[in-house]
C-alpha cells in the first residue's frame, strides 16, 4: 500500500496509518501563507515528514532545490491542465456560446482565473485599468480572506465576477483576448505552481505574466513577460496581435504536455522505476 500525503500536518499521524511505501507531494511552500502558522514549525514538520519518504516529489525547483536536501530521491514535476476542458476554447471555439454576463463588455478582454490571494500583484492590474480604461479585465475567482480589493473596485472596467465551474470556464476563456498570469515577487510566488498557468497554455490565447513563477521562463518564446508596471501595460498591449495560427498551435501543444495525464504518467515512470509501484 502506498501512502500518498500532501501536508506537513501530516508527519504525525504517518507511523499510524499502514503502508509499505511513503509518497511526499509537495504543492506549496507551505511555511509562506500568512495566518495562524508559525514557518518554523511548518517547515521542521515538512522536514520529518519528507525525510522517511520512498519518494518525494515538488512542483517548483525552489521546492524541489530546498526537499533534496532532506531526501535524495526529490523529483520536480509541475502542476498541470484539464487539457481536454480548456482546449476546448480552441476545439469548439465557432460553437461555445459567450456568457450572458459577458456579452456587452467592450474589447479587449484582459482576463485572470484563479483565487484572488495575497501573491497577485493587483498593482499591475490597477496599472493596467488606468492606463487603458476602454478594455476590460476579468477576474474569475473567490477573493480569499485578507485580501483587501477595495481600491481596484473603483475601475468601472474591472469585472470581479467570482467562481465559474470549471466545465463552464472554455466559454469564459474564449471571450478573453489576452490571458493574465501576475504574481507579486516573493518566496510564494516564487515557488508557485499555476494552475491557471498551464490552462491558459491549453486555450491557446496569448498570455502575459510576470517573471515568477519561475516555472513559466521555460515558455518565454511563447509568452509576453513584463518586469515593471510600464512594461505590463505595453506586453498587455503587443499581446493582442499574438494569434498567429503557429503560434496559437505551439502554447496548445505545451498545454497538451502539461495535461494532468502527462505529469501523473512522468510520475509513475519514476515510481515504477524505484519500485514503490
């Protein structure tokens, strides 16, 4: 039996549960989110639980560079895509239906889907609606607690239009011109594995991001990367002639390589290699 866990909370209840071999997934750095933690504790829980494991494994190098240490066998292996959801937004792009609540918004389309947390930077998407208060932005996402959006709700071009399931995002996505990934430089950001990254990828839409997550530098040719606000609203601005069928064709095939189906097969090749499957 193989015991797959997640959390560093989970180091304490390991020795109770039976299993033959011991999984670490590491998602996070767990010890960056702010609240009622203290980062020593999480990390020193992290520490006891990675270092038995028969096998660990991280989404982000910085993750992957700080495990290694503890355990040897610490592969990287980014987060992925519903590949044949958001490829949808290509697929079936002559017959999805726009949204209702979508219909009357002027283009461009800037739009964001992912959880409105700390790391983004809402400053560049401030900049971005003042600089251009003719287009839209398109939030689709639950604002965490803590977060205080108050001063980006005063830009009548700034949609926040909470949660869409994820069977009814390939709509959303197909009205969106240009695909937002903003992260606000930091040890979370930094080690960050976007999901919404690899969808966006999977849609075949332009894309403009920030230089972290690291992660996302490996697709630099194929995206638009800004390092100051000035520069995000210029990218924001070149991004919208990127729909050259070549290129749109490219970012879907590096979706189709992050699929889910992808990254759990690069898993099991490692675990069927050392013998924990």
């Amino acid at each position: 039996t193989v015991l797959w866990c997640y959390s560093p909370s989970s180091c304490d209840i390991v020795e109770h549960l039976p299993h033959s071999k011991l999984v670490y997934d590491c998602v996070d750095r767990h010890s960056a989110y702010k609240g009622h933690i203290n980062p020593k504790v999480v990390d020193k829980m992290e520490c006891d639980l990675a270092k038995p494991a028969d096998q660990v494994f991280a989404t982000a190098v910085g993750l992957a560079e700080t495990l290694e240490k503890v355990n040897p066998t610490t592969q990287m292996i980014p987060n992925g895509a519903a590949y044949e959801i958001f490829s949808r937004v290509q697929t079936e792009k002559d017959t999805l239906p726009c949204p209702e609540d979508m219909k009357d918004l002027p283009h461009p389309i800037y739009g964001f889907v992912g959880m409105l947390q700390e790391c983004i930077d809402y400053a560049l998407i401030e900049k971005l609606a003042k600089s251009r208060p003719n287009t839209t932005i398109f939030l689709i996402g639950r604002t965490l607690p803590g977060v205080d959006l108050t001063n980006l709700k005063q830009y009548p071009n700034i949609v926040f239009h909470g949660l869409v399931p994820q069977p009814e995002l390939p709509a959303y996505l197909a009205q969106m011109d240009v695909c937002l990934n903003v992260f606000r430089a930091g040890a979370l950001s930094k080690d960050v594995s976007p999901l919404k990254f690899y969808e966006y990828l999977a849609t075949g839409k332009p894309i403009v991001s920030t230089r972290q997550p690291d992660q996302i530098l490996q697709y630099a040719p194929l995206i638009h990367i800004a390092d100051t606000a000035d520069e995000f609203v210029e990218k924001c601005a070149e991004a919208l002639s990127d729909t050259q069928p070549e290129r749109v064709r490219a970012r879907i095939e590096e979706g189709r390589k992050s699929s889910w189906d992808a990254r759990v097969e690069q898993m099991c090749e490692i675990l069927r290699s050392e013998k924990i499957l």
